[in-house]
C-alpha cells in the first residue's frame, strides 16, 4: 500500500513524506545485505538445509557485518528520532520509510470496545472500554479499523508499548513486554 499510503488518502495523513528513493528502502536493503553476507559466510552449497541463526550473528567477527551492523543501529535510531515528532512514523509491512507527523484520519470516530488479548497464543480476549485511552491509541485503533493489514504500535509517554492488529474481525490490542535476547 505504499502508494496509497503515500499520497492523499482516507486513512492517514502524512505531513513529512519522503520520495520513493533508495533512502526510502534503506532499512529493508540493509537486512537483505545482511542476510546475504550471511549466506556467503556460512552457506554451504552442499547443504540448502543449513540453518544459520542467531548465535551466527551475535558472534560474527566478519568486518562487513560488523558495518551493515552499525548501519541498522543508526537507522533504528533515526527512526526513534523521527518518532519524537509529533504524530506517527508510517512504514510498509517491507520496512519501507514513508514518512513522519502522520495523524490517522477517520473524523473523530472513536473505537468503543477492543479486545485485548490474554494469552500468549492470541486466542483468547477480552473486551475492553475505550473511554480512558489518548489519541495514540484512538488513531491506531481506528486506522485497525479500517486498513486490516495494519500494525500499529503505540508508544505511550510512560514508555508502555501496545501493540493493535486487526484479528478475527475486531481491533485486538496486546501489551508488548520484551522477553530478553540471551547472549545479547
């Protein structure tokens, strides 16, 4: 939905754009970069079963991982950056950079019930009233609403980070809690 998404539309605006360049795309390449650095390290041609994971990476001592590395880091970080302008950082489901400032459209409609999920298999949910959630959550809740493939993650100022997903034909919402990389 890039295109769509880019222009004038009915869901978002975005009031920072940028155009469809390669620093656009950048994120996305650089991971592909990556995995295929990866591949030429520790692929083996006599064996396409060969997995190569986590532990691969955490302890790769390649140079040019190493700067494709550093790379993600500072793009993350830009990405972060761009999150304290007021409104939202819009990507693509490929990690394509839109643009920033967006404010979900959608004439005030509020959300008044979601479902918010209490297992870790997304199973199970439980209704809940939305009359005591902020603008954050309202626009992510009703771009969910209406864009199905969306996924809205919710930065709250106290730092509590929700996820909000379309699921099963309601807006369902979840609480992010990072779980910890071992090794990391």
């Amino acid at each position: 939905m890039s295109q769509e998404l880019s222009g004038e539309n009915s869901f978002i605006n975005i009031k920072y754009r940028f155009h469809a360049d390669e620093p656009r795309r950048r994120f996305a390449m650089l991971m592909l970069r990556i995995m295929n650095t990866f591949a030429k390290i520790y692929g083996d041609i006599n064996d396409p079963e060969k997995v190569i994971g986590w532990h691969e990476y955490v302890n790769c001592q390649n140079e040019e991982i190493a700067l494709l590395d550093e790379a993600i880091f500072n793009m993350a970080h830009f990405i972060a950056t761009l999150a304290a302008t007021d409104g939202a950082v819009v990507m693509t489901k490929q990690q394509e950079l839109l643009g920033f400032g967006g404010f979900v459209l959608g004439d005030n409609e509020k959300i008044g019930i979601v479902h918010r999920v209490i297992d870790l298999d997304c199973k199970r949910t439980k209704p809940e009233l939305t009359n005591m959630v902020g603008t954050r959550h309202q626009g992510a809740y009703r771009l969910c609403q209406h864009l199905h493939d969306a996924l809205a993650v919710v930065i709250s100022q106290d730092g509590d980070v929700e996820l909000v997903k379309w699921l099963d034909g309601v807006v369902t919402c979840w609480n992010y809690a990072p779980s910890g990389v071992p090794g990391f």
